[in-house]
C-alpha cells in the first residue's frame, strides 16, 4: 500500500498551496526530519520534512503545480518490497454537503407568460461617439471596416485591436444576427439554470511590447488583503514631524557601547521600541475591531514590515515595549534574513497588534502606509533630513522625520491615535525614556 504524503496545512488558515519544489525524487531513501519539498502557501516558502522513513515510491503531483488542496497525496513512501509505481494522486477530502431541505407541500405554481423578449438595440446609436481605442481606429481605417458595425470587447463595450482583426470591411459582428434570432425567438417557460459568474476580463494595450508574470500566492494575498482594507477599514491619517538629533546621538553611543557583542542598532529598531512604548502607554490604540466587540491587547507586538522577492512581508517582534533594543536589533536582522530567503514559521508572521513600515531608506519623506487587517493601525516612517528647525524658540537647522499613523477610526478615536503620536514623538525626541 505505501505510506501516503498528504499537502500539509503550514498554517491555521492555508486550504491550498503551491508545490513549488520538489527535494527529493522517486527512488530516494528518507528518514524522519529529511526535506521533502518546498510548498508556497500565502505567505512565505516553507520547506516540509518527511515523518516516515522508507524509499519515495511514486510522486504523484509534479513541481511548480498550483492550487494543490490541503489533504491531497502528493507523493507515496514505499515499505520494503512494496511496489506503488500504479498509485493515483487521491483528491483532497471536502466537506460532506449538507442534505436538501425537503419541498414544503404547497399548490403547484402556475407556469408563467412568455414575455416578449426586448428589440436587439444597435451597436452604436445614431450620432453617438464610437469607443475604441487609437490602434482600433487605425486598424479599421487601414482596413475599410466600419467601426459602428463592431462589437466592442474592451472596458465599456470599448473597441480594441482584437475586435477589428477579424472584421470584414463593412460587415456586421456575427454576433448581431444572432441576438436578433433570439430577440425573435419566444422566451422558455422554465427559467435555465443559473449560469456561472463570469470572470471580468482586465483589457490592456497588447501592441505594447510586454510580458506577463505569474502571481506568486504571496501577491495573490496582499493584492486580496489590501484591497479587503482599503475597501472596509475607514482610514484616519495623523503626521507629526520628529526631531531625531537625539536619537541618533544616543544610536552612536549604544552602537560604540555593543560594537564587542557585534551587536549594531539601526535607527529602525529603536523606532520598533518606541512604537512599543507608545503602544504600552495609549492602550486604546493597540486594539483590534471584530464588528461586535473591541479586542484590547495587554501586550504590544509589533509587525515590521520587510521587502523580499516575492513581496512585503511582516515579521513580528513580541513585547516590543519590554524588550531591550539590543534584543530587538538582534531578532530584526536574524528575521527580516529569514523572510527574504522565504524561511519564516507562521508564528513568526501572524498575529501582531500594530505595524511599522519605514520608507526613509529610499528617501521618501512621506507617506500614508494601508492598514494591515485586523490591526487597527499602522506606523508610516519617512526619511529624516536636514531641516530648518525651531530650536529654543530660534531658527536652526535639525535632522527631521516625518511620522504618519493610520488608523481604524471604527476602533480608534482621533483624539487617542493623536494621543498616541504625541507619546511616539516624544520618545523618539527624548529617547532615554524609553530605554532607561
């Protein structure tokens, strides 16, 4: 029979994943601990071990494939003498539909009149505009084809360059005298079965040169992610400029202070630990919104955001408030490497109560991050430069960022995120407060 490899569930949410890559091949002796493959889920690479031991007898779903259901058997570990050369990939297991609710007795219900189905209107009305785009037009004037008499496939029944290809000169779209035909033709009796929903098909300019990329299951997610939070999550943007002369003084002095323990503060892991303060001290901004009640967190864990290959992911830093910054600088670097080979655990990615994404780096000096469902607010950080100032009520210049919370105004009064900015710019100007 042979020892089944089921698609593993790498995360309390995954249904489905990528086999991305296979480690191993058919003839292969495993024990417990070996790697056999690597799966994609929605976050990260992961790579799955063996549980049994034996020789891998037969892989039944190849690399690269997508959308493999948790269950699946991917592959089959042969015992000693065993032959499974003849085993089938058995599908993923599915929930037991629920039985048909029993037809209430009731009187027959009368068939209904046939409605007179509606004239076919023309393509384009009299006097109105044609839509279709320059290379359609150019196209149907090269080829004598009257642009009136086309149906468009593009956004908006607009006429694109496929729609004209295939278009004789003068000629009507086939599709015309058919619509006329049904338009004619007596409506049924029974309505059809509902059709399935149909898929809107995104038009671009194929005459521009081009090619097209697979979306990883990664960037299938944060496409779906932000758009669920930009569509759902009321924003509410406050900016404070921050001095950070302070702060980089006192980097200096701990990095000259750790340089033995080849420990090295960046200034985004002190501005973790001050999130993490400020997060401590508002603690009704470190809360998450469910719809019916308001989760209320007692510790802050801060997600970070990291740029890799495949997309931004967010590493977490637990009780970033308790932690030292040392600890801090050392779990961010040992992380954020992690999470660009594709290596994270799920609980290192999921969950967090706040985000923090820093853009200074490429020297953007402002910007409004989305928030990342279902934390209730993220922290934007922008590039610190040189400034003129107000310094002891005269005019000076100073090294100055600016900081933008997002946050979800369902859960989080105004007056509590800007009590909130207020602390985290303080902390930052004053940063002894926040370490001592």
């Amino acid at each position: 029979m042979g020892i089944e490899i089921k698609m593993p569930a790498l995360s309390p949410t995954m249904e489905e994943g990528t086999l991305a890559k296979w480690l191993v091949k058919e003839g292969d002796t495993v024990k417990s601990g070996d790697l056999l493959a690597e799966i994609e889920t929605d976050k990260a690479t992961m790579e799955f071990e063996a549980v049994d031991e034996g020789v891998i007898g037969k892989i039944l779903v190849a690399e690269g494939t997508d959308n493999v259901k948790v269950g699946t058997v991917i592959a089959v570990i042969a015992g000693e003498g065993e032959d499974v050369s003849s085993a089938t990939a058995a599908p993923a297991p599915s929930p037991t539909p629920a039985p048909a609710p029993a037809p209430a007795a009731s009187a027959p219900a009368p068939t209904p009149t046939p409605a007179p189905a509606p004239a076919a209107q023309p393509a384009v009305a009299a006097g109105s505009r044609v839509k279709a785009s320059p290379l359609a037009r150019r196209i149907a004037a090269d080829k004598g084809v009257d642009l009136a008499a086309v149906t468009g496939s593009g956004p908006n029944g607009r006429i694109v360059k496929v729609d004209v290809e295939g278009a004789k000169p003068g000629a009507a779209p086939a599709a015309a005298p058919a619509a006329a035909a049904a338009a004619a033709a007596p409506a049924p009796t029974a309505a059809p079965a509902a059709a399935p929903a149909e898929t809107k098909a995104v038009w671009f300019d194929d005459s521009i040169p081009h090619e097209e990329e697979k979306l990883s299951n990664i960037r299938k997610t944060i496409a779906r992610r932000l758009t669920e939070s930009k569509q759902t999550v009321p924003h509410i943007y406050l900016t404070v400029d921050i001095r950070l002369d302070a702060l980089l003084k006192l980097r200096g002095e701990l990095n000259k202070a750790l340089e033995a323990r080849g420990v090295k503060l960046s200034v985004n892991d002190l501005l973790i630990k001050a999130l993490g303060v400020a997060l401590a001290r508002t603690p009704k901004c470190n809360v998450t919104f469910t719809g019916d009640k308001l989760i209320k967190y007692s510790r802050a864990d801060v997600s970070v955001a990291v740029s890799t290959p495949t997309g931004l992911i967010t590493p977490i830093v637990k009780d970033a408030a308790n932690k030292s910054v040392s600890a801090i600088a050392t779990e961010m670097k040992d992380l954020a490497a992690r999470a660009r080979e594709g290596k994270l655990q799920p609980v290192e990615y999921q969950g967090g109560t706040a985000s923090l994404s820093n853009m200074g780096m490429y020297g953007i000096k402002q910007f409004e991050a989305v928030i990342n469902p279902p934390q209730g607010m993220i922290m934007a950080i922008g590039a610190g430069e040189k400034r003129p100032y107000i310094v002891d009520d005269a005019l000076g210049v100073a090294t100055v960022m600016s900081a933008t919370g997002s946050f979800d105004h369902r859960a989080i009064d105004g007056a509590d995120g800007a009590e909130m900015m207020k602390i985290f710019k303080e902390l930052v100007e004053a940063p002894m407060g926040m370490i001592a």
